[in-house]
C-alpha cells in the first residue's frame, strides 16, 4: 500500500473516530471537572495523532515521491487467492457460530479439514486422521488436565 | 548469613522438594508451549496440588512451574510463530525467522541459555538486593509510572523497520484497541457496543495470538507455497559458545532490564523483553539483521522477560505485595500454609526465605537441563510440513483461546485480530509496534490520569521527582536518535518501507 493511500485511510479513521465513533460510543459524565480526566480524552488524543500521521503520510508522498517497492508473496491468481481467503473467512465465521451445536471438537475437526483443503486442494488420509486425532486430543488434554469446559454440542458427548 | 543458608539448606535438601521444583519446571515448560495455556494459569491450575504439601514443597512446586512457564513460552514463539506466553512475544521476531532459515535449533538454544542466564541474574538480584530494590519501586508513583512507559514506547521505534511512520500508525491502532472496556476513573463504556464481553477490554492473549499466529494461516491460504507440502529443512547446529559469548553483553543487560522492571510491581515481563530487544537492537553492530533472524535478537528478548522472573518476587518478599497475576497466586499459596510475606517474614520464618533463595538458584539449574531435554524434542515441529502444520496451529490457537476466560468470544477475537493482523501485513505495517502499544497502552493512560487524579490537573507533577526528569531526559534523548536515523533513511531512496514488515 502507498504512502499516500495509507495516509488517506488514516485520516478518513481520525474523522471516523473524532465525530461519530467517539461521541457515539464513549461514554463521558456530564460533571467531569478536568478535560485529562475525560474517558473522551485519550481515544480524542488517539485519534488526532492517527490523523496527524495521515497527513504526514500523504506529505511525505507529495514531496518525496516515495513508493512501495517490497514485494510481498503474491498467488499465482489474484482472483484465486482472494476466492481462498473468502473461503477461509465463511469457513471461520461459520465455525464460530456452529460451535454450541458441534462442539468444539467437531467444529474443530471440519475447520481444519476445510482448511488444508483449501490450502492444498486436495484431501488425503493424512489430513483426515490429524483432523480426527488432534481435536481429541486437545479436548483430551484441555478439559480432562486443565479442567476447562469444553463446549460439547449437541451431537455426541465425549467423556 | 552463613546460618541462614545452612538452614534453608537443609530445609530443601529433601526428596520432595528436589521433586517439587523439577516437576514445577517440566509442567511449566509444557504448558508454556501450549499457546493460550499462559504460565499465569499454570500456576492457578497448579495452586490446588500445594495445599497437602508442606509449605515449601508446595511455593517450590509454583515456583517452578512459573519459571518453566515463562522459558517455555519461546518455544511455540521461534517455531510456530505464536508465543506461548505473552512474555515471548519479543522472541517472536527473530526466533520465528531462525525456524524458517533451519535454524530453530540454534534459536531455542540460544534462547535455553540467555532464559537460564537471565534467570540466575535474577534470582541473585533477589537474594542480594531485594531490600534495596524493593525500597527504591516504592518510590514509584503514578507520574514515575507514566514517564517510565512513554521511554518504554520508544521501543516502538526499535521494531517499526524502516518505516517509523508505518510503525506510529500500528502503535495508534493498538493504543486505541486497548481502550476498549470500562473507564478506569468512571467506570463508562468505552467502544463496548453495551456487550457485556467487551467490559473487561480485549483479552490479550486473544490478540496476541490473533496477530501474530493467524495471519501466517492467511498468508498460505493466500498464496499456498508450492512446497507447503514438504518439510521445512532442520540443520542439527547447535548454539555454539561463541555465540552465546557474542550475545553476552546483551544478555547482561536484558538481564538487568529484567530485574529492574520485574521489581516494580505491575510491568511485567512483556515490556521488558520488548526493552531488552531494543536496547540489544540499538547497541549491536549486527543491528541490521534484527528482525530478520538475528540470534542477539532471541538471546536479548529471553533475558528480558526471564530477567523479570525472580525479580518479581522482590515485592512480594520484601513488602509482601505481588508484582504480578503469578506472584498473587504465589501470595494466596503463602497465605493458604499460614506464612505472611512481607518484612517481618525475614525475622519469623527466615528458614522458609533462605530456603525459597536456594530453591530458586536450584530451579535455574532444573531449568537448563529440563529445557535442554525439552527443545530437542519440541524443534522436530519444525519438520511438520506446513501444510499439515498451519491448520494444526489453528486448532491449537482455538483451544488455547477458549481455555483463558471459557468463552467462544475470545476466540471471536483471535480470529478479527487475525484478520486485522494479515491487512496490516499486506499493507505493510508492522505488528509488533501495535501489540507494544496495546500492553502498555492501559498502563500509560491509567497513570497518567491518576497523575492527574492526584494534582487536579495539574502537569506539574509528571516533573516532580528526579526519577521523572531521568525518565523524560532518557526519552527526549532517544527521540533525537530516532530522528537523526529517520533523516538518514530518508535520504536512502526505497528504504522506507523495505523492512516495514
């Protein structure tokens, strides 16, 4: 991402926050005394300073010139990895939301499946007895050793 | 003195204890490789086993779950890329780099011998100077607090890469998350959207995994490397005594940042190995590969955070009041066998303190051998394909993260932290400024503003002691450096953002 690019984003988040995202969601009494002592102050402060290192950005861009030039990893398809990442992203959305019916165990073994899957387009054996054996085993380990509640589901109850 | 030692001698020189304190050590290193299983709730998980042991077998036992905690956090840091324990976060940006060039054996050791080095510096720092140390973190107020962390932010330049603005941005967004939750002083919602999980903040360990292990999962899923299927390459070198002479000096001085920042009672030992790395980073003629897989960097960051270890238990000793999460579990483990920690226990149960001092030198000894045996065991991770390892990592991350609080919410977090952390990336923006950020963050502004509870307003009192003036002189100082070494890459042309990531 530019210098420029980066710069703009940072100021459009410094207005953001400064006229809707701190008066909407910050809550401050009416009898503070002192501006310091404000839960407005420093989120205020915050935001100033986002937006100060917006215009430096977009400044240093104007008179510098300066470009990117790091090249980060790129797929061979841009429209392939980003149908990837979309994957990726339903696959841990629908995860979180499935678990109190899977269970974590469950839910853990289908995300992993999926995500190998994803990864490498393929589906092998390994992969299935690593998706079975290693939730079990953390389940194993996480509720039986560390006595936490692991969210069991609706579909089977392990011991 | 003599007499002391002879007694808490022969008060350890048992069966049970020796057995205590190694097993302390193994189940700490354990769970200080399992991301999300913290050294903190080792401890708390350990607490209930102490209380049908005598009491030093059982402060034994925590203590050397707690240093093994602390150690093992940097093993799923350099090879997975996901600390352990927030203390490794530090580890993370060269130990992960070693892993990926083969070099994960000489990263853990390096790592085994500064974490052991550190851990000896401070437990003498303890035994000799704990009246000393203790007295002088008294003298730190809210104001002493707040000047100490603004240097401590100047860290943020130390691992921004080339791009010091990049990194600003990255530390304000992590300033600003970790505003999330109730007010300190009004105890009004801050960004909680009213969800009650958002009252407490955003868990940090949630965030730290989140930034750190799930973006690597993103980035395969991205851009799968051709060779994901197969084995990274493992070279069997091992930290030579060269190198650990080489680091040294860093390791000294990680040590006493460690033992300095560990007495003052609610630091703990993140910053400090962010400080330790710095400094390292500052003062090293290797400066340039740091971040990049530089073994001064793993060696720096361990000292830093294992330095805080025994220097934790200086308050607690000497005045009785925790210097951390671990220490006040430490402090009930005391209070459940009847001792009082404090002043008056160097006169009513000096055996128990002389035995606590011997324990500890023996735990660093437990320490080195346990984690020896430890990481040649662990580094073989580093063979486990990517492919199969990354989806691994996550289901690990899952469970590490549910386990903290009980709550599918944090995972929740991990997962938008992860996300936020693969958008940081792409647009070339460093994390480890943000997460910097997001530890010290609520420390910063809590003390400032009990600054300003305790004047009125008034900002006079940021300047009130000569602790604050050194602080702020060490700060001004440090900006000038950082400015004079941004004139100079500015003038580089295409180094601005070469290493941003």
């Amino acid at each position: 991402m530019s210098n420029r690019a980066l710069g703009i984003l940072c100021c459009v988040l410094a207005i953001f926050l400064w006229f809707y995202a701190i008066p909407t969601w910050v809550s401050a009494p009416s009898n503070v005394s002192k501006v310091v002592l404000s839960p407005t102050f420093w989120p205020l402060i915050i935001a100033a300073l986002i937006g100060l290192s917006g215009i430096y950005l977009v400044a240093m861009e104007a008179v510098q010139a300066t470009h990117d030039t790091e090249t980060l990893e790129q797929p061979e398809s841009a429209m392939a990895g980003s149908i990837r990442l979309i994957l990726g992203a339903v696959a841990m959305v629908i995860f979180l939301f499935s678990v109190e019916t899977t269970g974590l165990v469950i839910g853990s073994m289908a995300l992993f499946l999926v995500i190998a899957i994803i990864i490498t387009q393929t589906i092998s054996l390994r992969f299935v007895l690593i998706a079975i054996c290693l939730p079990i085993a953390l389940y194993g380990f996480f509720a039986h050793v560390a006595s936490v509640a692991v969210p069991q589901g609706e579909w089977i109850q392990l011991p | 003195m003599i007499d002391n030692i002879l007694a808490g001698i022969s008060v350890v020189a048992n069966f049970e204890s020796i057995l205590a304190l190694a097993g302390g050590v193994l189940i700490g290193v354990i769970a200080g490789a399992i991301p999300g299983m913290s050294a903190t709730m080792a401890v708390a998980l350990t607490l209930p086993f102490t209380f049908s042991l005598s009491p030093i077998t059982g402060i034994l036992l925590l203590l050397g779950v707690y240093k093994g905690g602390i150690f093992g956090g940097c093993i799923p840091a350099i090879l997975i890329k996901t600390p352990g324990t927030p203390a490794s976060s530090a580890t993370v940006l060269d130990g992960h780099p070693m892993a990926e060039q083969g070099e994960s054996g000489r990263a853990l050791g390096m790592a085994l011998y500064a974490s052991c080095t550190a851990d000896l510096i401070s437990n003498l720092a303890l035994i000799l100077f704990a009246g000393w140390l203790a007295s002088f973190a008294l003298k730190f107020g809210p104001p002493e607090f707040f000047t100490l962390i603004l240097f401590s932010l100047t860290i943020i330049a130390g691992v921004s890469g080339a791009s010091l603005v990049r990194g600003i941005f990255s530390a304000l967004l992590g300033l600003l998350f970790a505003t999330v939750g109730l007010d300190l002083v009004y105890g009004t919602n801050r960004f909680t959207m009213n969800d009650p999980n958002l009252m407490g903040g955003l868990n940090f360990i949630a965030v730290l995994i989140g930034l750190f292990a799930i973006p690597e999962i993103l980035n395969m899923i991205w851009s799968p490397d051709k060779n994901s299927g197969q084995a990274r390459k493992l070279s069997s070198a091992w930290v030579s005594f060269a190198e650990y002479k080489r680091c040294f000096k860093s390791i000294i001085r990680g040590s006493f940042i460690g033992v300095f920042l560990g007495s003052i009672p609610g630091i703990g030992a993140a910053p400090a190995a962010f400080l330790s790395y710095s400094e390292a980073k500052r003062n090293s003629p290797n400066k340039e590969n740091f971040g990049k897989g530089e073994i001064e960097g793993v060696a720096a960051s361990e000292a830093g955070n294992n330095g805080v270890a025994g220097a934790t238990l200086i308050p607690l000793l000497a005045l009785g009041v925790p210097g951390d999460v671990i220490t006040a579990i430490i402090i009930g483990a005391f209070m459940i066998h009847g001792l009082q920690p404090g002043p008056m226990m160097f006169l009513s149960n000096v055996d128990i303190i002389y035995a606590l001092f011997v324990g500890l030198i023996l735990s660093s000894i437990f320490l080195f051998g346990i984690g020896s045996f430890a990481i040649r065991g662990f580094r073989f991770i580093s063979k486990i394909p990517k492919a199969v390892l990354l989806p691994s990592v996550l289901i690990l991350c899952i469970y590490g993260c549910y386990a903290i609080n009980n709550t599918l919410f944090d995972v929740g977090v991990m997962f938008a932290m992860g996300w936020l952390g693969f958008l940081m990336y792409r647009a070339s923006i460093p994390a480890p400024p943000f997460l910097i950020a997001f530890i010290l963050g609520p420390l910063f502004e809590d003390n400032f503003r009990q600054a300003m509870l305790m004047s009125n307003g008034d900002m006079g009192i940021l300047f009130r002691s000569p602790i604050t003036w050194f602080f702020w002189a060490a700060t001004l100082l440090t900006i000038v450096a950082i400015s004079k070494k941004v004139r100079e890459l500015e003038n580089k042309p295409g180094q601005l953002t070469k290493d941003a990531k």
